[in-house]
C-alpha cells in the first residue's frame, strides 16, 4: 500500500507486488517465457470475463483459468483493472484489424453491403467484451477512450468510402460527409447493440437489407450512374449480395 509522507498508509491506494514485480510491469516481459505467460494471462482474462462479466471476475478466477499461481499475475499486472484494459485493447485491434481490409466490390450497392456485412461480423464475433466495454465506459476516461477508439475507426473508415463515392460522382456535394457517418455508425452500432449483447432478434437478411437501403438512401448513391440495377425487394437484394454469411 502506499504510504503518505508520514508513513502511514494512504487510503483507498493499493500496489500490488514486489518492486521488481512492479518494475517488470512498467517494462514488458523480455524473455519468450515471460511473454508467453503474459500472453496465457490474457487468454485466460478474456475467457473468465466473457464468461462472468468484469464485476464478478476476480483476480483468483483469472489465474484459476491460467493454472498459474496468483504471484505470476502479479508479475504482469497490478490489477483487474489493468488486466480488463488490456483484454479490451485487444479485442479493439482485432476488431480494426478486420476493418481494414479493403472492400472487394466494385458495385456501389454491394459495397455499403461489404462494408457493414463485415462490421456486423467483426462485432458479433467480439461481442460480449463489446458489452462488457459498454457497461464500464463510464467507469473510468481510460475505458470511455477505448470505446471510442473502436466506434471512431469505424467512422473514419466508413468517411473515406463516403469520399471515394463522391468523388466518383455516386454522392452528392451537398452531404455533410463526416457527420452522415457519425450518425450512420451510430445506427448499425446501436443495432448490433440490440441484436447481439440485448438477444433483440432480427431476421438477418432483411436487417442487412435494410441496413444497406438505409445507407444508400442517407447518403443519397446515384445507382443508376454505376449501371447498378435494383432488384425488387430488400430480402432479393440480400441474396444477390457477394458472399453474405450466415
């Protein structure tokens, strides 16, 4: 615990660990060893706190997964805390990771539908540490500023896109670009929300359907400029999609 100026313990301050344990924690493991149980540590974090949430997961149960003793948590990090920022963070670059990959279609259509298929995907891969980041981005800046890093790179993402159309002559001048993808990604990040951390279910053709026309409707795409013919219905669109998983 640390200590005031007078030697006595100040309250509501914990350290935890030997001075090398928290030296080696400002550092990094050096060693393939020290990362490899590091990297275990994190493994077996992500499972206990998918599996029981950040309130109820206790440091015991992380190394109780881990099979390590609880001084090796220690080790590497200085609490649960410390531990769940590092799982989200994570989960956070894998997530920006998958978004980067650059949409394949040609096809404005099939594009916007490329574009928010693989976001759904990613989020629903990641989503119950999604939910947990929602439930403690009030917590502390540190987490609000995680969240908003995986919503943002989604936006940005989705801007450039926005950009590359327009400058195609697909999109309107007129769109205030930048804010028609705040509000946009503001509506598939609420839906994936509902759908996969709340259980709402969607009939998943029609929801990426009418994802899809709502885009394509906000920011005004010129079909008919690209030759792209629309099929009749929002569930036909769905099936001629590339690609679309189940």
């Amino acid at each position: 615990m640390a200590k005031q100026a007078n030697g006595r313990p100040q309250p509501g301050v914990i350290t935890s660990g030997s001075a090398a344990q928290q030296a080696r924690r400002s550092t990094g493991p050096i060693t393939g060893r020290g990362q490899a149980r590091r990297a275990a540590l994190l493994k077996a974090a992500r499972s206990v706190f998918e599996r029981m949430g950040f309130l109820d997961a206790r440091v015991a149960d992380i190394v109780a997964e881990a099979r390590v003793a609880q001084g090796t948590f220690y080790t590497y990090f200085d609490s649960k805390d410390a531990i769940f920022r590092e799982v989200v963070g994570e989960a956070i670059d894998e997530m920006l990771e998958a978004l980067r990959i650059p949409v394949r279609a040609t096809d404005p259509y099939a594009r916007v539908y490329e574009a928010l298929r693989r976001y759904v995907d990613t989020y629903r891969e990641h989503a119950r540490i999604i939910g947990l980041m929602e439930q403690t981005a009030t917590v502390t800046d540190e987490l609000r500023e995680l969240r908003l890093q995986l919503r943002d790179g989604f936006v940005e993402r989705s801007e450039r896109g926005f950009r590359r159309m327009r400058d195609e002559g697909l999109v309107p001048h007129d769109i205030d670009l930048k804010l028609t993808a705040e509000l946009l990604g503001a509506m598939v990040d609420q839906t994936c929300h509902l759908w996969f951390t709340l259980g709402k279910e969607f009939d998943e053709a029609k929801l990426m359907a009418a994802l899809t026309d709502t885009w394509v409707g906000a920011l005004r795409i010129d079909l008919g400029a690209a030759s792209t013919k629309r099929p009749a219905s929002g569930a036909a669109r769905a099936r001629r999609k590339p690609n679309p998983r189940p």
